[in-house]
C-alpha cells in the first residue's frame, strides 16, 4: 500500500514565493548578500556637482572594480560632495596618494563612471572607510557650466572671434602672400590647406605615436627620472639668479636676429628636404658597412674575455717592474753608470775620429796597396812568377836566417866580405860620392832605374786618391 504524500498548502507557497522575489530584487537592485563579506568602503570629495547616479560604476584602467552607492552633498550651500563606493577585491589595494575623476561613459553607456588611480607603493596603503580629499578629486567640465559663464559681451567677442576666424580661414590668399607659400598650397585658402594636410595626418600621427612610445623609456621609472631631472634642471635655473635674465635676453635678442633673416632661413628649410633625401640614401650604404665593423666586433671578443686574466698575470709582473725602477735598485746602478755615461760623448768623438781614419786606411789598402801587393813582375830571365806580396813574405824568411847569429852548431858569424873580380861603382850620390864593390858575376842592369832623386811625397793628398804604382813599367838600368 503506497504511503500518501503530503503537499504544501497555497498559502506557504506563496509566502516562499514572495520571499524569493523579494530577495532577488533587493540583490538587482544593489542589495548586499546577507553574512556576505563586508566590501571595501572608500569615499571621495569632490568640488562640483556631477551626474553620478547608482550604481554608477568605478574602473582602474577601463576594468570594473567597484560601484557608486551614495552621493550626498555636504550642504545645501556648497558645491561639494561625498561619493562613497564600495571597492571589489580586485582593485585593492588603494594608497594614501590615489586619485579619482569622474569621466563621462561612451554614448551608447550614458551618464558617467569614476577612473580611479590606486596612487603609487610608496605611499601608505588605505583602510576601509577612508575619504580621499578634494585635492585628489576631479569631476568633469559640463556644457551647461561653460555657457552659464559666457555673458552677453563674452558670447559677442567669441561670436566676432569665430565670424573673424571664418573669414581668415575662407578669404583667399593675395598675390603676394602665395609667392612665399608653399607651391603645393598656392591659390587655396586656409581652410582649402587644412583640409589638404588631413592627408599627412596619418603619418604625421603615427610618428608622434612612436616619439610618445619612446618617451615612455626602455626601463621602469625612465620617464619619473626624466622628470626629477627636468625638475632639478628648473631649480638650478631659478637659483641663477640675474644670469637667467640674462639668457633670456640674450635667446630673445637671437630670435630676432632669426626673425630678421626670415627669408634667407626660410630657403634654408626648403633646401633640407633634397638634403634629408640625399642623407636617407646614403645611410642605406653606411648601414652596409656596418656589416665588417660587426664582424670584427665578434672576432675581437674572445681576446676581450682573455684581456682580464693577461691583465691579472700582468700585474704581478709590473709590481716588480715597479720594484726594479725604484730608487734603491735602478737608481743605484743609474748612479753608477752615470761618469761612464758622461764620458761617452767624449769616447764617441774619438771613436768617430778613429772610424774615419780607419776608413781612409782601408780604402788606401783597396785601391793601391792590395792591388800593388798582387802584381807580379816580369824580369825575365830571374823572375819568379809570384804576386809582390808572396815575394815579400819569402825576404821576410831569407832576412830573418841571415839576422840570427846562432844556430845548433853554435854561434856563427855568417857576415863575409864580398869579393869578385867584376869591379863596379855606382853615380855619384850628393854628399858621399859614388860607391864601390866587387861582384861575383857581371850585373845584368839595375831596375828601376834611378832618377836621381826620391820621388816627391804629397802628405796633403790621400792614399786612396794616388794612382797605384806600375811596376812592370819601370826601366832597366844600366850595369854599373
């Protein structure tokens, strides 16, 4: 038998019912979850009057991180007011230095949201509840606000300003105006020229992109250093005191002198775009020989990596090097040596004098006396066939046996009196006479003859510049 199951009665369903729909409209419509966590509370000052509804949203970089859920204003007299948000997980944590701004949302969004800079980690980090002041707070500049401020004169000269803008921009250009325009611009008037330089705009923004990308730097806190640099260069600049004037006197004194060659500087800066061009392409080829000096850039680098252990074996030997030079070792000898080296310019004057000497006796000994000493002479039929120096050598040998007076036998006199039968005399010699002697066999003649005075000695001339002596030429005299 199949146990009967009880149902609930109309009137508790619908009490559930109620309750269900009761607790998902509270949660729609910015209800917190009940034993939920309890969001993080930040609340700001801000000085004017904003659109803010709730829950307006509130971003950190374009992402939703939180919500408005109050706006009050402080008093019914002032201008200021109090947001206060409840802040997710996500956009935590919040320092001491954060800022907000209250930003209008897209078109298709409505109204407005805040952008909130969670400020730097230096500063000190936030606790729930706490109020950002007005300092650190900005809202957004209504239409409605910049018309309240325009007066009846105000809105007659911004009406005269942009009838007077108008006009400039239409009316067209003069004669004379066009000459000194660029010839791309000529005969259109100024609105014509803007509208025809949108077409550079790309270009000209993509290029502002790029110098505004590498303003940001390379490395973390490039631009704050930039900045503390710039601020540190203002400072100097205020405490220069009267030499600030001055520059400025004297930048405004080059502008005009710029301003009074207006024209020349002017054709100036339309000569640079050829040049630029003829720059850009000849960059192409020092580009390429960058090649070869990157090459050897890469060769060199293993003797970079050996520079530092050549350096560390270096060192221990320029250490005693050091100690070599110092004064109690090389000072010492250098001590020693210097009499010596004072006299070497004395030794090598006399050295020099010698040399020259030397020289001259060699080149006496090459163009006459070697050349003498190798002549044979010719007196058949008692010649010998040896050269003069062979001949001499053989005397030096005859004379050194007959001057010895001892010998194994004993001592004897080897000095006799010539005899002979052959009776001769020589000329008379001045002073002496002639001179008599007996010979053994009849003489052949004398050679050379004798002239009868010794040839005439010239010491002002050098040896090597006298002809040497022919022997073979000199005559057979006659016998005695």
């Amino acid at each position: 038998m199949r146990r009967r199951r009880d149902r609930i009665s109309s009137f508790a369903a619908g009490v559930i019912g109620t309750v269900v729909i009761a607790v998902v409209c509270y949660l729609v419509f910015g209800g917190g979850v009940p034993w939920g966590r309890s969001p993080f509370v930040l609340k700001a000052v801000l000085t004017s009057e904003t659109q803010l509804h709730i829950p307006s949203p509130v971003r950190i970089a374009g992402v939703d991180v939180g919500q408005v859920v109050s706006v009050k204003s402080l008093s019914s007299s002032s201008q200021l007011g109090v947001v206060t948000m409840d802040i997710d997980r996500d956009g935590l944590p919040i320092h001491g230095d954060a800022t907000l701004r209250v930003v209008p949302r897209i078109f298709l969004e409505g109204n407005f949201y805040i952008d909130l800079h969670p400020g730097t980690p230096g500063a000190p980090i936030l606790s729930s509840g706490a109020t950002l002041p007005v300092a650190n707070t900005s809202g957004p500049v209504q239409l409605d606000r910049v018309l309240s401020t325009l007066t009846g004169d105000a809105r007659t000269n911004l009406q005269t300003l942009l009838s007077g803008l108008g006009s400039a921009l239409n009316a067209p250009a003069t004669a004379q105006q066009d000459r000194s325009q660029d010839p791309s611009v000529r005969g259109l008037t100024g609105a014509q020229s803007l509208n025809l330089s949108l077409k550079y705009s790309a270009e000209a923004f993509r290029a502002s992109a790029i110098v505004n990308d590498a303003l940001l730097g390379i490395q973390p806190h490039d631009l704050s250093g930039v900045v503390t640099g710039t601020d540190e260069v203002l400072r100097g600049l205020a405490a220069s005191g009267d030499q600030l004037p001055g520059l400025v006197s004297n930048f405004d004194a080059t502008l005009a002198a710029l301003a009074a060659r207006q024209h020349d500087l002017g054709q100036t800066i339309a000569l640079l775009p050829p040049w630029l061009t003829a720059t850009d392409r000849a960059l192409g080829p020092l580009n390429a020989s960058f090649a070869p000096t990157k090459a050897f850039a890469h060769a060199i680098l293993p003797g970079l990596t050996q520079l530092d252990p050549t350096i560390r074996a270096a060192l221990p030997w320029l250490a005693q090097s050091k100690a070599l030079l110092s004064q109690p070792e090389l000072g010492t000898l250098l001590k020693s040596l210097t009499p010596a080296v004072d006299q070497t310019a004395s030794a090598l004057a006399s050295t020099e004098a010698l040399i020259a000497s030397a020289h001259t006796l060699a080149r006496c000994f090459d163009t006459d006396l070697i050349p003498t000493g190798n002549e044979v002479i010719q007196d058949p039929p008692i010649g010998t066939g040896l050269p003069l120096y062979q001949e001499l050598f053989q005397s030096a040998v005859g004379l050194a046996g007959a001057s010895q007076n001892f010998d194994g036998n004993g001592r004897y006199i080897r000095s006799l009196a010539g005899g002979g039968s052959v009776q001769g005399h020589t000329s008379s010699i001045p002073g002496q006479g002639p001179l008599y002697a007996n010979f053994v066999l009849p003489p052949l003649g004398t050679r050379p003859v004798f002239p009868g005075q010794a040839p005439p000695l010239r010491s002002s001339l050098a040896c090597y510049r006298n002809t040497p002596p022919d022997l073979n030429a000199a005559q057979l005299g006659q016998t005695p």
